[in-house]
C-alpha cells in the first residue's frame, strides 16, 4: 500500500498567518520526500478557515515541485467548474512539466454554496461543468489543434503549450464523497478514484469501492485503476497524548467545516440531494468513534499500522492507497514533523 500526504489548511489570519502556514507545509514536503512517502497533495476551497489557504493548489505544488525530485504531486482537487479550461489545462500541464512529469490530477465537482455564489454558478450547474471541464483539459491534454464546443465553453482550433509530460496525459482522478454516479461514471471513464472515509459509513466505502472496481473491469481497461483514500493522521510514542493531539486537531477543523458549511442550512440544490444535513455536521460521531471506526488515524505508530492494515484487509487490493492528512495549521509544526518521521520509520516499513 503506498502512503502519502495530503495538506488541508484549516486555519485563518487570525489562527496563524498564511506565510507561516506555507513554510510549515513546504518544511513536512522536504519531510515526506526524504523519508519515503508516495505523493504530496493540496487542496482547492475559498474565503473560510476550511482550506481557504488553498485557493489554487497548484501554485503551492509548484513550489513542492522546485524542492522535489521522487514524490508524486496530486491536485485533492481542482474545481472545473471555478476555471476556464484552457487555463487548468495549461497550468497543470506546466506543473507537469516543471515536476518533470510527478502531477497526478484530481478533479472536484465542489460543494460549498459560498463557493458558487462567490463565482455566480447556479449549483445545479455543477455536474455538467465537471464533466464538461475534465472532458475539455483531457482534449487539450491529448489533441493538437484542439477543438471544443460545450454547453459552457468553445475554443478551437489551439495548440496548447507545454505538452503534458507524462502519456497519454497525467493520471486523472475524481474526488467523490457521496455520489455512487460519480463513482460508476469515473471507473466507466478510465478516471482513478479519490475519496474521504470519514464522510460515510464503512459499508458506504465499501459500496462505493466494490462499485469501481466492477465498472472499472467492465470497462476492460489497459492500465490498474488507483483508488486513494483521504484520512486524517497523527502518530506519538504515547498513545494518550497522540489522541489528546489528535481530539484538539479534529474538533478544530469540525469547527472550521462548520463555517464553511453552514450555507446548507439555507440552501437546497438537485445537484446535491441531502446536503441539506450537512449544517449539522458538528453533531455526528464523536472523535473516538471516528478512531475505532478507521475514520482518523490516530495513536502509536503501533495502533495507526492496525488501523491501517484494518482499512487494506476491508478494503485491500494493489490498487488502494491513503493520502494521510498531516497539517491543518492547528498543531506545532514540530508535532506534525516528528509524527512523519514516526509513521516513516515504523509503518511505512510494514507495510511494503
């Protein structure tokens, strides 16, 4: 099983200032390279402490991309539907090529009314600008003198430049919490999988695994499909103080998506039945039912590999991997280092 990390800032000015945030996160990159780990990843969300430090990933995997030459650097995600396609497409193509070929590719459909309001996109709408986004950047991707004409956007004949590294095109994958559409479709299309368990059940991430995988052996495609999962992380020598770290951490960012999400409670779109629910999101599982659960891993390194080889035996296969969720801004940077190291040294060697 292959393990890399995932940064979701979930702080504000008034939390910690945004360049001190950045040097964190680049100093735990230098980490993760050196010590062993697959990718690095970066989110894409605007205005709240909810990732709003993130509003274009891309940029800060640039900067990973400059002090790095081995880990894989991966959008967790874009948003098709916030940017025009030529301009995604050339921006990841040149990351591409800066990182000499590194740049796994996820796109997200969104979720936050905020976010659509902010950029005067009827939420209804979100569905077909993805699917019309990723088939747009795909077309520039692979096709010289390429032509598009969509529902959103036209362009055509362009050439764009620079040409991907990496062939046919970098790999694609969709980020998906809910949707079991999402899930068919993407398998159906070729397009990897990236999910968050903590934002469902176990038998619901099971579903949703077993449904891509069948779909993507239907499809009989030439190349393994790749399902990453997205959770949360935090390793001490003492188990009592990881999970005192770790319940401070989860009860801060619950806050945080408390903000980002409170819109919910006044919005209602097709594009996103039940979301409705997701203003009380502060009142689901408690965070020791999100530990035993294998929602958060948290503990010694000893307790997180049982968890993590719990989540391969539920879930198992070649082809699953966990982006691990080490920086949200709220714990000393010193913490989250020595938490990498640990999980470096004695798991990722137990699991190879």
């Amino acid at each position: 099983m292959r393990i890399g990390i995932v940064f979701f800032p979930a702080v504000g000015p008034a939390d910690k200032p945004a360049t001190t945030y950045f040097a964190e996160a680049l100093r735990l990159v230098d980490l993760a390279e050196e010590a062993g780990f697959d990718h690095v990843k970066m989110v894409e969300h605007y205005f709240f402490r909810y990732g709003g430090y993130s509003p274009d990933p891309i940029t800060f995997l640039a900067a990973a991309a400059g002090r790095t030459t081995r880990v894989r650097l991966g959008t967790s995600a874009t948003i098709p539907a916030f940017t025009h396609p030529i301009k995604l497409a050339g921006k990841l193509a040149m990351l591409d090529a800066i990182s000499g070929g590194r740049v796994d590719a996820a796109f997200g459909r969104a979720f936050l009314p905020d976010e659509f309001a902010a950029f005067g996109i009827p939420m209804d709408e979100s569905r077909d600008r993805f699917d019309e986004g990723v088939a747009a950047v795909k077309r520039l991707w692979t096709t010289e003198n390429a032509s598009f004409a969509g529902r959103f956007h036209s362009f055509g004949p362009v050439t764009l430049l620079p040409r991907v590294v990496q062939h046919p095109h970098p790999p694609v994958f969709v980020t998906t919490a809910r949707s079991l559409e999402s899930v068919a479709t993407a398998a159906a299309e070729g397009h990897h999988l990236q999910t968050v368990p903590n934002a469902m059940t176990q038998d619901e991430l099971a579903e949703r695994i077993t449904l891509f995988r069948a779909e993507w052996a239907k499809a009989g495609h030439a190349r393994p499909g790749q399902i990453h999962l997205t959770m949360p992380a935090l390793v001490a020598e003492d188990g009592e103080a990881a999970m005192a770290m770790g319940k401070y951490d989860e009860d801060r960012n619950t806050e945080a998506i408390g903000e980002a999400v409170a819109a919910w409670g006044r919005t209602s779109s097709s594009a996103y039945p039940g979301y409705e629910k997701m203003a009380n999101i502060g009142k689901r599982l408690s965070f020791e039912e999100k530990v035993a659960q294998d929602k958060l891993l948290v503990g010694t390194p000893e307790s997180v590999l049982a968890q993590i080889e719990g989540v391969a035996a539920r879930y198992g296969g070649d082809d699953l991997s966990i982006s691990l969720g080490v920086h949200s801004g709220h714990l000393d940077v010193e913490r989250v280092a020595e938490s990498l190291r640990l999980i470096a040294d004695r798991v990722l060697p137990k699991l190879s």
